[in-house]
C-alpha cells in the first residue's frame, strides 16, 4: 500500500472539501481547509520526499470564473514536479495533450467516458488514443445508490447508471493504467472508509488502484490494508496535518511504507 497525495484546487485555491457538497451553481463547496499554500508548493514537497503517483485535480468546470485561475494553479504544480503528478477535472481528448506536455505523468478521466449515464466507449477509445493508455487513469468515483456503488460525474454531482463491479473493472482495464475512485458518500469527512466499497476494489487484478475518501485516523489505514489485501494505494486528505487534519503526515508514510 502507498501513500499517493492529492492537490485539489477550487476557485483558484488549494483546499479540501466535503466531496458531496460541491456544486458548479456559484462554485460552491464547504470547506474544511484553505491553503495560503499555492499547488506547486505541495508540488515540491512531495518532490522532495520522493513521493510520485499523486494526483492534481481541477474542481471547476470550464465555464466557471474561477477555471482560469484553477487551472493555471494546476500547471504551475505539474511544472514543479514534472513526470510525479496526475491530472484530473474536465480533461478530455482535446485538452490531454496540454497537460502531459507540462509534466502530468497520466491524465485523470470521468465524466468525458462516462456520458448520458453509461460508457461511451467512442470517447474511451478518442482519450486512450490522445493519451496513450500507458498515460490514463479511469476516475471511477461513486456514490451509494439502492445498496451498490455507482459511478458519479460532472465533479461527483450525477449519478451514471454503471455500477462499480469487478466485471465492469475488467472491462475498462485494457483501456487504462490505474484506477482512481474517491468514495464520495465519505469524502472529505473523515469518518472512516468505504469498506464494501474497498473489498469490491480488492477483487481487481489488472490495474493498479488508488482508493480516497473518509481516512480520518490511522486505524483507518490498517482497515483499508486489510480489506484492500495490502494491494490498493490511499489517499488522505482532509485528515492530513498538511491539510489542517490530525494525522501526521510523516506517520502515514511510515504505515504506508511497512
């Protein structure tokens, strides 16, 4: 299990925020965290420790205001730890290219696959094809929904009709290099992980898997190593002492790292 960071951006900011709270009317979200910190300062600490697989992701649309300053945010971290960091928020076939070539080492994609409620399997092959499969990483973010796990676009505001599934994980493995899934119902809450939603994770093979959502103490971490059999990577975020959390970060990292 590896300690993979995040940068979130919002209105221009870095921030943490409860998941399911966003909203692109206003450009609302509750807050739990506001850096004075700009996103390539986390960029560089991460650098110096080594610490690659994070990922950088845009939470505003491209009509918002706050986008250009958002995205600027973005690839001013890319920039500062080039080849170390993904990309992800409104990143489709004609703007992946953009983000590479500043230094994102995989674009992170949604809501441009998984359109009108289900796979668009025309738009999966124009992404892996812009962005090579080697480059892309499948958001398969998710909410509850009548006892399973559905997929979540449009910054985790609508429901597809794609369940998470050990089936449709294998199907959309060929297409990509990792998988990214935040746990939206607990995100940003920390109030402890996804744990049926981990287990459904754990049965995939293929591809390598990044979990995030709830991690709120460091028994949350040796939960999530059990039932992901030592095999899924985490994320913490609002938890995280960089982020204002109680968790240090240099603790994750030495549960991590055994």
């Amino acid at each position: 299990m590896r300690f993979r960071p995040c940068i979130d951006i919002h209105n221009g900011k870095v921030k943490q925020i409860v998941g399911g709270s966003l909203k692109d009317l206003g450009d609302l979200a509750q807050e739990n965290f506001v850096s004075a910190q700009d996103a390539a300062f986390y960029a560089r600490l991460y650098q110096s420790r080594g610490i690659d697989g994070g990922h950088v992701i845009l939470l505003n649309p491209e009509a918002s205001p706050y986008y250009g300053q958002t995205k600027q945010q973005a690839l001013d971290a890319l920039r500062a730890y080039p080849g170390g960091l993904m990309a992800g928020g409104g990143i489709h076939a004609g703007n992946a290219a953009e983000f590479l070539e500043v230094g994102a080492s995989h674009v992170i994609v949604t809501s441009y696959v998984f359109r009108d409620g289900r796979i668009s399997w025309d738009n999966l092959n124009r992404i892996a094809k812009a962005a090579g499969r080697e480059h892309l990483v499948l958001d398969l973010s998710c909410r509850m929904r009548g006892g399973s796990y559905y997929i979540v676009t449009d910054r985790w505001q609508r429901f597809t009709e794609v369940a998470v599934t050990g089936e449709v994980m294998d199907e959309l493995a060929g297409y990509c290099d990792e998988f990214l899934i935040h746990a939206v119902d607990v995100e940003g809450k920390a109030s402890g992980i996804e744990t049926d939603l981990v287990r459904i994770l754990a049965g995939h093979r293929r591809n390598p898997i990044t979990y995030a959502g709830g991690v709120g103490c460091y028994e949350d971490l040796y939960q999530l190593r059990e039932a992901g059999e030592n095999r899924i990577d985490v994320t913490v975020g609002s938890a995280l002492d960089l982020f204002g959390g109680p968790m240090e970060y240099e603790q994750i990292l030495r549960i991590c790292d055994n």
